[in-house]
C-alpha cells in the first residue's frame, strides 16, 4: 500500500511539471518566435513481485507474481521548432525567418545565442541590435562574423539576407543551424545557446514581417484540462490510500 502511495505521488509531481509548462505556453502566445515546449514522461523501472510456497517439500518454492509499475517521472523538456506564421509589421528592422536556422547575436559578454526574434532597431551606436541590446551578427565584406552596423542609413534586405545599406551590400545576416535541435538550451529572453553552429542555407528573410509564435492555443487549454483532470485524479488515489492506511493502523487489529 505503501508503494501504490508513492506511485499516485509520482502523478502529482509528473502532472504539475506538465502544467507548468503548457501554463509557459500559454503565457507566449504572443512572443515573437516563441517555440512551444512539452514535457517527456517516462516510468520507473518495473519492480518483480515474488513469494516463497514453504509447503512444496519443506523447502521454499520461489514463484514470481508479474511486475508492477511505480509510476512515471520527468525525463526531459522538449521544444516543437515548427515554423510560425509571417506577420506583417511595417518596420525596415523587423526580420521575418523562414525555413531552418537563427539570428545570430551577440552578449554583452562576447556570448553568441541564437533566436528566431527578428524584431531588431539600430541603437544610438549605430549597430543592429536585438530588443534586450545584443548586437546581430552578420558575415562582413572579409567573410568573418561582425556586429552589423548601420549607422543612420537607409537598410534594406532581400530574401536571401543580403544587407544593402543606403544601396551598397555590405553584410549578409548570419543565420546559423544545428545538425540536431535537441542540442539547444534556451537561456532566457527567446535566445538559445547551442555547440557546433553551421551557416543555413535553407531558409528566407522576409523585412517588414516578424514570425509569429508556433502556439496551438485551442490544443493548450486542452492539454491544460486534461492535465488537471489527471492531477485530480491522481489526488483522489493518495486520498482513498491515505484513509485506508488510517484504517489499518487505527481499526484492525483492536480489541473491543
């Protein structure tokens, strides 16, 4: 009885987690390039169940009963990198990214991450920078990677990212890929860090857009419902347990 209580805990811990995260999904709706996450349960190593039959010869006979379950637990959080929808936004620094791969930018720290948040602006340095100040990155004239800067001139960007300031190319939007999504850890304010980092070239920029977030919110509050009903029901077992357990230590056994 005592193991059906952790199994009905395990539930409770599994299902909270999975709220916490569609609740996140829903408080995103609207972010820019948001990418949805959801939980990955699994159970815990099945436990083999046995006893001894002491009549089979005076001797103790093992017979095996089956296995039981001790319920689930977290494995790991994973991000749906589907493309969002195109958003049109008027503004000459907002980049809408379709296809695979991420703006490049750069920390304060000299840190590069990487987002699908294409609403940049110039700052009063003159480079492009994200929302939160992280400079974008962009390949120079030299083919290396540099902090784009625009100065107070006019930008424009065709669909393969090339960057015409006042009408001369001068960059091309650094847009990186990863062999493997899985790989990327999200670090705060819709930026990924990641190893290992190659140049897209499957993808377009579209300027005067922005990607929308890939949430599904009719499928959350779904998912929502069916997470509490499974909490619920998970919480009625440690109830029912709970009282059983109060019975066998306070009712059998007694003498009236």
């Amino acid at each position: 009885m005592i193991r059906s209580l952790y199994t009905a805990v395990s539930g409770l811990i599994t299902q909270e987690a999975k709220q916490d995260i569609i609740t996140s999904n829903l408080a995103n709706a609207n972010t820019t390039g948001y990418k949805s996450e959801n939980l990955a349960v699994k159970k815990f190593e099945d436990v083999l169940l046995s006893n001894y039959d002491k009549k089979v010869l005076n001797k103790n006979q093992k017979n095996t009963l089956g296995t039981i379950s001790l319920g689930s637990k977290i494995d790991e959080t994973l991000s749906y990198f589907t493309q969002g929808t195109l958003v049109d936004t008027n503004s000459a620094t907002d980049f809408g990214l379709y296809g695979r791969g991420f703006f490049t930018v750069q920390g304060q720290n000299g840190s590069t991450y990487y987002t699908r948040d294409g609403g940049f602006h110039v700052d009063l340095q003159g480079y492009l920078t994200s929302k939160d100040g992280y400079r974008v990155l962009g390949i120079g004239a030299n083919g290396q990677q540099q902090p784009i800067y625009v100065g107070d001139g006019k930008l424009s960007v065709d669909k393969s990212g090339n960057i015409a300031i006042n009408g001369n190319n001068t960059y091309k939007f650094a847009i990186s890929d990863f062999e493997n999504y899985d790989s990327l850890k999200k670090v705060g304010d819709n930026l990924y860090s990641g190893q290992n980092a190659t140049l897209s070239q499957n993808f377009m920029v579209n300027q005067n857009s922005l990607e929308a977030s890939n949430v599904n919110t009719v499928s959350e509050m779904v998912n929502m419902m069916t997470t509490m009903r499974q909490f619920e029901t998970n919480q009625k077992m440690v109830q029912m347990i709970d009282e059983s357990l109060g019975k066998a230590v306070n009712e059998v056994g007694v003498v009236r």
